[in-house]
C-alpha cells in the first residue's frame, strides 16, 4: 500500500493494487485511479544456485537497435527431461547459426572493459557504434578482438571528453599488446576515415581531462586539487612542447612538493601511468615558469625555495 492522490476524496489516500487486474484502486472510496497498469518488477527471481538450463525468466534483454533483429531473437534451450521435439529444434537453430553472433560478443567484452575502466554509459555506447560501423564495412574479420575493441573504447573516451591512456586500457586488456591496440587505432580511424569521406574527430586532449582521476588515484586533498588545476590553466598561457599527461604529471608532482604529504615520484609515475624520466623532462622545462603559474593563495614565493631543482 502507499498514498495516492485520490479525485474522489480530495486528498491522499492509501490505495490497493489488483494485481490480477492491473487496477490501483482508492482503499476508502474504491475509485479505479488506474487501470491496466504494467508491472515492471522481475517475473521471476532467479538466484546463483538455480543458473543453468532452469531459468524460469521468459523474457531477453532490451532492444539493442545497433543489430540486425534488435536482439529481440528467440532462442530455444534444451530440456533434460524435454521431448524429442524440443531437442530438435533447438538444434536446428544451433545449425542455422547467428549472424551477430561475432558482434555480440564484441558488445561483451567492451561492457567488460568499461566496468573495469569504470566508464559510463555513453562511453560504452559510443564504443559499441565505432565498432558496429567497423563490423558494417567487413573489415573486423581476422584482427585481434581485443586489440580492436581496446581503440574503439580508447577512441570513445576521446569523443565523450573524457581522454584515457592507451596505458591505462592495456592494463586490462590481455590479449592484446600496447602496440596492436595503437595500430588498431590507427587502423580504426583509416577505416571510418574512407566511410565518411572525412578524419574522424577525434576530441583534443588537455592536460586537464586527467587532473581528477589521477589527483583521485594519489589521494590528495581538495586544495591540492584546486592549486594542480589552476596551475594547468595558467601553463596553458606557455609553450611547453609536451604531451597533455606528461604536463599533467608534472605539475601534479611540482604542487605536491609544496604539500605537508610530499607523493614520491614514483608513485605520481604509478597513478599517472607516465615514466619518471618523462615527468622530469616535463617538470624541467616548467621549473623556470613556477612562480607565474603557481596560484600565490598556495604558494608564496618564499615557499617556491622548497621547490627541488630539476638538475638535483
């Protein structure tokens, strides 16, 4: 039971749901507020110990428009204790095959990948629509799975904004080397590159995109990320000829120096999935501009002194 808003009675009331009816109906005045409403709660509850051929859910997932049936297939199982006519059936299908069957399994394993990325939805299904105009132009057939799958995520996750290392998704990726997922990339915007009759875009990268993850990854404290973010902004205004990460890194590793909780190097290097010796040459050439680019609210210019030399 719970209250509802009834016309009749001016106020609300509690109300009883007929679900043999579908009807919710006013407990005091027995008016029909509703009828023929649709349960959306689970038919069944299936639980770990009842998996396997006796699932008694009678429905598939929901559409999918990105495959050919909208993955509203049906697919018959087999019964142990079942006719001899469901047997047959079921393998018949098995015979006729599924002509998504590769790209479902694709769809899989970049679900997988984004959990384990902890990507949001959009960035899943962007993944899923590069790879299904891949799987469109017959190109997908003979190339490594994951190597092809770890791009389209890597391509996403630039298309949504939201920038991740070509390391960070070789790091949960086992079948497929820093290298072949690069020249899936590569092979990737080629491809769509001929579809469309134009380069793909693929998002600018700044240095800013990383800030919070990797401020996140270290532990750092709300000033600490508000001093590394105004620090990145204000080198903008410089030319510092490195990589968006590899900036990153090092201004993340210059405000930490001026920080109670000094990180050590190699664990900025740990959270930022950059080398040590490249945040050094970054942090280098960023050294001389320290006091234009540090906001004075963290740092005096007596506490820059603090700062190491980049040739220590």
């Amino acid at each position: 039971m719970s209250d509802t808003y009834c016309s009749d009675c001016k106020r609300n009331t509690e109300v009883v749901f007929d679900h043999s009816a579908g009807d919710t109906v006013c407990s005091e005045c027995g008016l029909v507020l509703e009828s023929r409403s649709i349960d959306e709660t689970s038919e069944w509850r299936t639980f770990a110990d009842e998996s396997g051929d006796h699932d008694p859910n009678r429905v598939g997932g929901p559409v999918n428009p990105l495959l050919a049936d909208g993955a509203l297939t049906t697919v018959i199982s087999r019964v142990a204790n079942g006719s001899n006519g469901d047997s047959s059936l079921a393998r018949l299908q098995n015979r006729g095959g599924d002509p998504d069957r590769a790209i479902v399994l694709a769809f899989k394993t970049i679900a997988n990948m984004a959990d384990r990325l902890s990507l949001v939805t959009t960035i899943k299904d962007r993944a899923n629509e590069i790879y299904k105009r891949l799987d469109d132009q017959k190109c997908t057939r003979g190339r490594n799975l994951e190597a092809l799958v770890a791009a389209c995520i890597y391509i996403a996750c630039r298309q949504e904004g939201k920038p991740r290392t070509v390391k960070e998704i070789c790091s949960i990726v086992t079948g497929a080397t820093k290298k072949e997922i690069g020249r899936a990339k590569e092979f990737i915007v080629k491809q769509l590159k001929v579809e469309m009759g134009e380069s793909m875009e693929m998002g600018t990268i700044h240095a800013g995109d990383y800030l919070r993850r990797f401020c996140s990854n270290l532990g750092m404290t709300h000033d600490e990320v508000k001093a590394v973010q105004e620090t990145v902004q204000k080198a903008g205004d410089f030319d510092i000829r490195r990589s968006p990460i590899s900036i990153a890194a090092a201004i993340i590793f210059m405000i930490t120096q001026l920080s109670e909780s000094k990180k050590p190097l190699r664990d900025i290097s740990a959270a930022t999935t950059v080398a040590e010796g490249t945040i050094k040459n970054a942090y280098r050439d960023l050294y001389p501009h320290a006091a234009k680019i540090i906001p004075e609210w963290y740092a005096k210019e007596r506490d820059l002194k603090n700062l190491s030399s980049p040739k220590a």
